[in-house]
C-alpha cells in the first residue's frame, strides 16, 4: 500500500528529477534508451518542431528491456521514428551503449565518425532521469551546451503510463541515490539536492521502496 505521506514525498522527488530547461534549436537530439518509447515519440515532436535537424537513438538492451525491444533499445528507437514519418536520413543510431554514461561516450564518438559539428545537444530521457542524463552529460561532454528534456507529464501521468506506481516510486529514489553518490565515483557533475528532497528519499527509503538502491561500488553510471 502506498500511503498519502508516499505519494507526497515521490512527487517532491519526482520535481526534482526534472531540470525545467526550455527547449530550444540545438545541434542534434538524443534519445536515452530504456523500456519508454515516449522517448522516441517525444524526440520525434522536437524533430517535427524544429529543434534538431538529427535525431540519435543510443542504447542496447537490458533486463528490463530485452523482452520488449530485442532489436535493441535504439533500434526500436528508430523504428517508432520511422512510422511516425522522420526520414531515415535524419537519423543515426548507437546501439551499443548499457548505461548512461555510455549513452553519452559513444553517442559522441558516433558524432564525430559522423563529422557533425556539435556545439548543444538536446537529452532526452525518461521524465525521472532528465537530471541524472544532464549531470551525466555535462561530466562528460563539458564543451556542449545540454538541454534537458522529456514528456511533460506529472508523476501521477507517468505512475498511470507504466501501471505500478510503485515500480516508479522505486526508480525515482533509484535515480537520486545514483545523484548524490556517482558524482563521487566520477561518473556525474555534483549537484545541490535540497534538504526537503534528501528527507522525502530517506522516508521512502524506509518505506521500502528499494528496489532499484545500487551498492556504493556498482562501477556502472
């Protein structure tokens, strides 16, 4: 059972995760791989509004994914773009990366095989990892310019699109455990988590929402 003060503390979470950037005209548009091909549909309507002459799709599979998307995340990426009318001259696709940080090493490095000249990138995640990709990102593509984006949904939107609530809840403490302790392993910038956000993570840590924790030496960003 989820409890009001539950649901309180995941929505303060939840805000924090997401970096409030407004999107704008960037170099290229890339897609974070994972189980959510809203990822795709939403790099889809930043292509059709102008916001990126190139769409990247990275991501390989993970236990989470290897049902759903055998082809590999990117690559089912890049078919839902496909439908949904992007030329296929408008993208490119890394179908090897297994975390985000080499989301990010390797959509780079395809960049620049590719000769496109990158001076801002618009990263598009997960509505629960836009903070995370961005820390990722400014770590280790310090000379772009990142805007941060995803779906605009609210948390309670994304915990009716997956049908756990729970599961999510997980993720979102998941994904701020990994804020606050890869910048120390290298993997990301530091960031400033308020203290009302570091007091909702530990009360639903100690609910029990744990599933998605990592030990402190996962050598995986």
């Amino acid at each position: 059972m989820i409890s009001t003060q539950d649901w309180a503390d995941a929505r303060r979470v939840w805000d924090y995760h997401q970096m409030g950037h407004s999107p704008r005209p960037c170099s290229v548009a890339i897609g974070l791989g994972s189980h959510d091909l809203g990822v795709a549909d939403t790099a889809v309507d930043f292509y059709r509004r102008g916001m990126a002459p190139l769409l990247l799709f990275t991501g390989a599979t993970s236990p989470t994914t290897r049902e759903r998307m055998p082809r590999g995340e990117a690559v089912h990426y890049q078919e839902r773009a496909l439908e949904l009318g992007v030329p296929s001259t408008a993208i490119l696709v890394e179908p090897r990366a297994r975390n985000t940080g080499e989301n990010i090493r390797f959509s780079r490095e395809l960049l620049e095989k590719a000769g496109v000249k990158v001076s801002s990138v618009l990263l598009i995640s997960k509505p629960y990892e836009e903070r995370r990709a961005y820390a990722t990102a400014r770590k280790l593509w310090p000379e772009v310019e990142v805007i941060s984006a995803s779906a605009p949904m609210t948390f309670e939107q994304y915990a009716d699109s997956i049908g756990d609530a729970r599961l999510v809840i997980d993720m979102l403490v998941g994904a701020l455990q990994r804020l606050m302790i890869y910048p120390e392993q290298g993997f990301m910038i530091s960031q400033p988590v308020p203290a009302d956000v570091i007091e909702a993570y530990e009360r639903l840590r100690q609910a029990g929402f744990t599933s998605r924790l990592v030990t402190t030496d996962v050598p995986s960003a």
